[in-house]
C-alpha cells in the first residue's frame, strides 16, 4: 500500500513481436525451432517490454509472460500426463451466437477449439522451463536502467488449470483440482523465492459456470468456487499472503457475456482468499457498475484492490479523465485510495496471436493508464 498516491500495474501478458509469435506457433505445433534463435528473440522481447513499462512509468511490472503460448495453456507443456486433444465446448454466452462465434477466435500459436486432455498421472514438469523464464527476467531487470517499484510474475491458478485441460483420467474433478494444484505448488514457490508478488491467474472463479451452466441456479456454482478457492489456498500455504495476488475476470475476450455471473454473488467467497491482492474488472461495460458491491461487502483488512480501469477488448483509448473517474469510483466504495492500485481489466495478449488490441494501441491504453492515476491522485490525495 501507499500513503500518497495510486500506483500503477498491469495484468501480465503485453504485446509479443512478430517474430516470437511465428517461433511461439512453431513450437505448439511440435516443429523444431533452434534453442539458440528461441532464447535470443525471447531475451529480446522481454527486454524490450521491461525497457517499454520503464517508459510509460508503470509501477509494478513483470515479463509480459513473453516466452508462453497463453496464460493458461503453458501448463499443458509443463505437467505430465497429457495426451491427445478433445473439442472445447462453447461458453454459455458466444452459444447463444453461435454465428458470431465462429469468426471470433483464431489464435496464431494455439486452436482455441480444443483441449490438451490428461490420461495419465499429473506431475510437475516444468522446473527447467520456470526456472529458464523467471532467471531471464531476473537478469535483464537486473541490466535494464529502470528503477520499479515492485515487481510479479504469472502462473495458472489450480482452477484455470484444470479448466483448460479435459480431465480423462481422475475419478473426479475434485481429485483432479487437487492433484493440478499439487503440482503446480513448484511453480509458485519458485516465483516467490525471487521476491517478486505471485500473481495467479484464476478467471475460474467467476468463469466455471460458462460452460453448460445454462439457467441452472447460481447457487449450484458456488460449492465449485469454493472447491476452486481451497485449492488455490492449498497450493500457495507456505508463501505469505501478502506476497500473492489473484487475478479474476469473466474471461478476456470480445463476447456478449451477457450470462456472466453477477459479482455480488460470488465475492464473499473470493474474500476466503489466503493473500494481499485482488484485481477485478472495472472498465468491462458488462461490469462497470459492479464497484458498488464493495461497499456492501468491504474488502479484507490488509487487502490491495487492483481494478481494471483500461478496457482490453477495444482499440478505444481511454481519455485520463475516464481512467481517473473509475478509480475515483472504486476509491469512494472502498473508502479509502491508498488501497488500491490501477491497472487493465485484463492482459493485452492472453493467447499468443489473438490479441483484440493492436500492439501500439495496447502501449497507448497504458500509458493513459498512469495519466489516469496522475488524474485521481491529484483528486484523492490534494
């Protein structure tokens, strides 16, 4: 927390150059790409994103998770027991355009249409890859002339993991969570270790009835977030709740989300939580109104508020003006600016290629993101 201004973030993934994006798909697709090219465009994207956050006057900043295929997928290459893919059914909401859907999603380095599915025992693999892309960053951080005032770096959450893949050999999706975030436990602790804030990426919480939910009653959700919340809590039980911070959203991607679930409903659960930071949606027109619910539900004692006040579906650049006026919103209903910190509703490149946003647009929305701050602190603080 700070006592005299807002500071600013982001939510992991930015743009990726061209160049990575054509080794990105290459590599998904099991072709060979030379180790050397691939480290080399890699130090050099995640160069550039640290020297480009430097710029903008970004507070908070990490990777731009330059060297993976997509915030959640990633994992399929990094546990064991993957197998062949199977259909992905279509969230509730693009069902209902059904013609509109299938224009919508063509990602340059994964099928959006599919699912990795598990068929043999889930085990971390991924040590080496982690280890490779949390050292990167480290050591061109360490040689950038930058001076941040904090640093994150990504990972799945437990649920989002297990949502992206087809469980097609546990007895039940609540073993199955359980043996993700198991796992996954390497993972986070080795992020921690660097000093840096664990962000755990966990759309699930407000994303798990999207799929064949339908009108069932919300109330037959919630035991599912629960589930979703204890794994999350499980997996991250020795690095310190201030250290993590948890990113939810109901999915980045230009739908009608118009059977998202309402965030009043499933908030008290979120606050079981075991960290310091949340980071929500607050520039999704579906959600803007929603910062009220933090005024019937207050946030956790100890708590930063991360909201989403840069929309990331839409090449429209926000006016600072915009920015600062959300912020002043969200301040209002939590009573009290020094909790919280700015940043967009979501990544600006969640799945490699499918970015909504043109690059330059993306570095555009966040430099008016710190204006927007700027904005606020002077109204909040005087």
């Amino acid at each position: 927390m700070t006592a005299d201004r807002i500071r600013t973030t982001h939510i992991g993934s930015l743009p990726r150059s061209p160049d990575l994006l054509e080794l990105l798909k290459r590599r998904q697709a099991g072709e060979d790409v030379d180790e050397e090219e691939w480290h080399d465009r890699v130090c050099e994207a995640t160069a550039s994103v640290i020297e480009r956050q430097a710029d903008i006057g970004l507070d908070i900043v990490n990777n731009g998770e330059q060297p993976r295929v997509s915030f959640n997928w990633y994992v399929a290459n990094r546990l064991t027991g993957i197998g062949d893919t199977r259909d992905a059914p279509l969230w509730d909401d693009l069902a209902d355009y059904p013609e509109y859907a299938e224009e919508a999603f063509e990602a340059e380095g994964i099928d959006l249409t599919k699912q990795p599915s598990v068929t043999g025992p889930v085990e971390y693999a991924g040590e080496e890859a982690a280890r490779e892309e949390i050292d990167t960053f480290v050591e061109l951080l360490d040689a950038a002339d930058a001076d941040f005032e904090g640093t994150f770096l990504t990972a799945a959450s437990p649920g989002i993991a297990a949502a992206t893949l087809v469980n097609d050999y546990y007895d039940s999706h609540e073993e199955f969570l359980s043996v993700v975030g198991d796992a996954l436990k390497r993972e986070y602790e080795l992020i921690a270790e660097t000093g840096a804030t664990l962000q755990l990426d966990a759309p699930d919480l407000l994303t798990t009835g999207h799929r064949g939910f339908g009108d069932r009653p919300i109330e037959k959700l919630k035991p599912i977030v629960r589930m979703h919340v204890e794994a999350l809590n499980e997996a991250t039980a020795d690095i310190p709740d201030e250290q993590i911070r948890v990113h939810t959203c109901w999915g980045s991607y230009e739908g009608p989300h118009h059977r998202d679930k309402p965030l009043e409903e499933i908030l008290p659960i979120l606050y079981d939580l075991d960290i310091g930071g949340l980071s929500i949606e607050e520039a999704n027109p579906r959600h803007q109104h929603e910062y009220r619910v933090f005024r019937e539900h207050p946030l956790p004692d100890g708590w930063t508020l991360i909201p989403g006040v840069v929309d990331v579906k839409t090449n429209i650049v926000e006016h600072p003006e915009v920015v600062a006026d959300r912020l002043e919103r969200v301040a209002g209903a939590i009573d009290d600016p020094t909790r919280i910190v700015a940043a967009p509703d979501c990544g600006f490149d969640t799945q490699a290629g499918l970015a909504m946003v043109h690059p330059e647009i993306a570095w555009a929305k966040l430099e008016t993101l710190v204006e927007g701050a700027e904005v606020a602190t002077k109204r909040l603080f005087g």
